[in-house]
RNA sequence: GUCCCCGUCGUCUAGCCCGGCCUAGGACAUCGCCCUUUCACGGCGGUAACACGGGUUCAAAUCCCGUCGGGGACGCCA
C-alpha cells in the first residue's frame, strides 16, 4: 500500500528560454511537497514544439535547478522507471491512445478546415457567445469518416466532452466545476498527426504516475479538458494545486521589462541561492502563525504544505529578496563570500583572473569590508571603486563634496593631512589616529568637521567604512601588483591637494 | 463578450474553513530615536490594511448575496 500510495510530483517545462523566476517557484513547491511527503520529484521535458525547443536551454535549467539546491529523482538525465523523460518518442503511444478513444466512440475525426473553425471562432466573440467549436462532425458516422480519410481528406481528432459539468479537486483552490457547455471538444491530434498539448500531458502524468499535478494557475481552463482526457481513457484522475501568478510591482504578469526575470539574472546579480529559494518560498506560502520570515531549505521542508498556499497572485518585491540576500551574505562563511566576491572582481577586471596567497588575502580582506555594504554581491565592483578609483577631481566636483571644501577649515584639515603623510613613513592605523588628533589641535577642528574632508580626500565619499580598517587595506593594496593600481594614502592626499588648488 | 480564479497595511502575509480571544499580528519598505569621529550594520519606537453595499447573528475580516476592481482561459500554442 505504501509503494502504491507513495507522492509522485513533476515538473514539466519546456527548454524555450531562461528559466523564469515564476516557473522555478512552480518547480520548488513541487520540490517541496515530494521532499516533504517523501515521495518523487520528477523532471520532464516537454520539447514537442520543435520549432521553439533548444538543447542548450536545457541544460541550463538543469544547471539553474542545481544551482538553487533542487533535485530530482528522476529525470532526462538520470532515467527512470517510466522513460522517456522527454516526449520526443512518445508519438507512437500517443497515437495508439487517440486510436483507442475513436474505436470507443469518445473520440472522432473532425473534418472543418482551420479557417472555417477561426472564423465561426471571430463570429461567436463579436456576437459575445462563448467561442466554442460548432460539434458539426461529432456524430460523423465513423465507417464514413474513415472512407474520407482514405480518400486523402485531412482530420483532427477531438475528443468528446460528456455532457455533465465537470468537477475536479485543487488543493488551493477547493472543488473547482465547469460546465460542459463552456468547453469546446478539444483537439486531441492535429490533422498533421502531431498531438495536442492538452492531451499529450495527461498521458505523460498517468504513464508516470503522478499523484498531484502543481501548476500554474494559467491552467486552470484547461484542467476541465485534461480530466475529460483521464476519463475517456479510464485513468485515475490526480489531484490539482494550482498556484497564483507572479505579479511585477504595476501588477501585470512578472516579465522582462520589470528587469530580472530568471534564476541566470539572479544568479551573475549575486544573489544567494539560499536567499532565493527562501524569498520564493514565501511568495505564496506562510507558515501557521505567519511570523517566521528566515527558512532554511530543510526547515522549509519541514514547514511546508499545500494546504496552506495562497490562492491569490503576489508582487514580488525585491527589496524583500535583498533583505533575505543580506541576511544569508552575513550567514555564510568569509570563506565562501570570499571566492563569489573575488569572482564579481575579477569578472570587472579589478584583480587578475587567478590571484596568489599574498594578493587573494588581500582582496578577501576588501570583500570583507564591503559586503556589509551590499544588496547583492555584483554591487561589490560599485563599492570597491573607494579602494580602486581615487579620482581627485572627480570628488572635488560632487556638489555635495565640494560644499564640504567651501569651508576654509576643511582645506586647512586637508593640507595638515598631506604634509603629514608626506612623510613616507608606512600609514598604520595607530599612526593615523596620531595624525587624526595631531590636526585636531593644530587646526580645531573635531567631529565630522574633521573626519569629512579626509574621507573625501582618501575615498571620494564623507561617508565609507571604518578608517582603521580602510586605511591598512589601502596601505596594503597599494604594494601589491594590480591590474588597476591602488593609490596609496599619500598618493591619494597629493593628488587631491593639486586639484583643490 | 462568456467562463474560471482572486481581493487584509505601499508589498509579502497571519487570522477566514471551525463567527466572539482582532482596539487585526509578523516581515520588507518608510519615518523617528539610540549606538557610532562618517555611512552602513544593530537596538528601540511610530505611520499604515479587513475593496464596496446589503443580509444572517446578541456578535462578522471571518458565513450568505450582490457590486466593483484585478488576473487568467476561451487555439489544429505550450
């Protein structure tokens, strides 16, 4: 009974893109529920439309997959007692299927030509009926319609919707009924002899035994046709979850012009795979009590139930997902931020492409700086130009900076500051403390009247991390052999007192 | 147009199924204060929602009806 009863859930794609931030949620809730209940996550392509498939957008979704810590039971890659993982080679059962329902009569050919089809199509929207096929060949008689199709004439099959509602279970939504009379006799096989995606699925989940279909919410139409599909061919119908649709923050469908989309962008913005999957799993879904915002992947799996996924579409924001990114920036070991950050470096060509022990101490030390100071870690290359940039005349001309120079205090703070570092001797921390309260006697100044104009000076910017950990990191930096050199402090203090002038 | 789904702070949501414990809780964002030689982090606090209208009931965010609003589907696409 256990084997029998055991959860089987897919995730159905088709390789005709990136993989989209919304369909991975799809994926991970079924991740979820099969990790949760035990059961099989199972990954199937589905590359009937030959047109739009590529190989290569199949293997990255499987490398996205992987990258955000999904995994499957069975799937292209790996097999699987009920092959073939992807529909290519299926035809032939699809075929024999559709064969089957027109012997039992709950299936037949159907002769209109497309174009007929289309405009009693436009003719049922303009006078604001349902748009529902005619049922003109549905009592064909079948000796007849055979002898047409010898005779070289084309036909689609459709199968014959009963005529009583019909009635189906979604876990999210309750008992969901439509009535016969708004769906059409959907095609099963194309005149071509291709079949029809309606019909195709229904087939796959039954030859795979998938105990609950979770889906999009886009599908929720076309469930009423997929169950006629399971009853004319006698197979046991699953249960549905349909899930809400990803809004963007104007409240249309989440897409590309609302910026990233798919798990790739997320990915090279530097976002954590943990953070991700944590951020989608909240879009949708709470916990009981609802006061629980940090979910790591085995606690979600734990918490997780579909009984309580929300029914209605949700914005995703993502400052919430930054949130989530900081928190498990701060999470994770140096060790691991290290080496993403040293890769956002490299990739912006501030440090060479394969660093020494003495060089990659040292950019590890500028990624610990900086990543308190990020969102994501691609912001890494942004803030490290405190580090990289030291452009005097650029400073100079922030309005903001410049105001700060207005002031002569300030100018005699920074001319005080060069003469001292002047002095070659080697910049430690304690020694700039020393500086720091050497010019607070001489010149007056205190507070942020005297730390403001030195940190422009050094860094562009009144504001930036802690001196004593900046200035040594310069110092540092400014020995080692760089693609882009770093200025030292007296560098930095020169320069920036010729172009104040 | 027809059908289906959805409707709690700006956003994600808890509460709704099993009315009272809800003067509606949490989180992100936002604002203020504290910490700090700066900024950020962190700590503390504030602003902010039951779409609307009827009904049922001693009592409704919770149940029923209607309206409005949003989304989706109506295909020889998936």
């Amino acid at each position: 009974m256990a084997a029998n009863n055991k959860v089987r859930v897919r995730f159905a794609p088709s390789p005709t893109g990136q993989l989209h931030i919304g369909n991975v949620r799809t994926a991970l809730f079924n991740w979820l529920f099969a990790q949760q209940k035990g059961g099989a996550f199972i990954l199937r392509i589905e590359d009937t439309d030959v047109e739009r498939s590529e190989a290569r957008y199949e293997t990255q979704l499987i490398e996205d997959m992987k990258w955000l810590g999904i995994d499957w039971d069975e799937g292209p890659d790996l097999g699987g007692p009920y092959p073939p993982y992807r529909q290519s080679d299926k035809m032939r059962v699809y075929r024999e299927y559709a064969e089957r329902l027109i012997k039992e009569g709950k299936a037949y050919y159907c002769f209109c030509p497309a174009e007929e089809l289309e405009r009693e199509r436009e003719q049922a929207l303009k006078e604001q009926r349902q748009p529902i096929y005619s049922g003109k060949c549905r009592n064909l008689d079948l000796a007849e319609a055979e002898r047409r199709r010898a005779s070289g004439e084309a036909a689609a099959i459709r199968l014959k919707i009963p005529e009583h509602p019909i009635r189906f279970h979604d876990i999210v939504r309750g008992d969901v009924e439509f009535s016969h009379e708004v769906v059409s006799d959907p095609i099963i096989i194309r005149s071509s002899g291709m079949p029809i995606y309606n019909y195709v699925v229904v087939i796959d989940d039954a030859d795979m035994k998938i105990t609950h279909v979770i889906r999009g919410d886009d599908h929720i139409s076309n469930t009423p046709k997929q169950v006629a599909v399971y009853e004319a061919l006698g197979l046991p119908v699953p249960e549905f979850a349909h899930l809400s649709t990803i809004l963007g923050p104007d409240g249309g469908r989440l897409s590309k012009r609302h910026g990233a989309t798919s798990v790739a962008n997320f990915r090279e913005m530097g976002i954590l795979p943990e953070a991700l999957m944590n951020y989608l799993a909240l879009l949708g879904w709470a916990p009981s009590g609802g006061d629980r915002e940090i979910f790591p992947k085995d606690e979600l799996i734990k918490e997780f139930s579909l009984e309580r996924v929300t029914p209605s579409p949700a914005v995703f924001d993502t400052e919430k997902l930054y949130w989530l990114n900081r928190h498990y920036i701060k999470q994770s070991s140096p060790e691991r931020i290290h080496q993403l950050g040293a890769e956002m470096l490299q990739r912006a060509g501030l440090v060479p492409a394969s660093v020494n022990g003495n060089v990659s101490g040292w950019v590890g030390s500028v990624v610990d700086l900086l990543a308190p100071y990020v969102d994501k870690l691609d912001q890494l290359t942004e803030k490290a130009k405190i580090i990289f940039d030291g452009n005097a005349s650029a400073a100079l001309a922030v309005p903001e900076n410049a105001e700060v120079f207005a002031n002569e205090k300030a100018r005699a703070v920074a001319q005080a500051f060069a003469k001292r570092v002047a002095a070659g001797q080697a910049l430690t921390a304690e020694r700039f403390k020393a500086i720091m309260d050497e010019i607070k006697a001489e010149t007056g100044a205190k507070g942020k009247d005297l730390f403001h104009p030195v940190r422009i000076m050094l860094i562009g910017s009144h504001s930036g991390p802690d001196f004593n950990k900046l200035i040594p990191l310069i110092e540092d930096g400014s020995k080692l052999e760089l693609p882009t050199h770093v200025k030292s402090v007296r560098e930095r203090a020169e320069e920036f007192l010729a172009a104040m002038g």
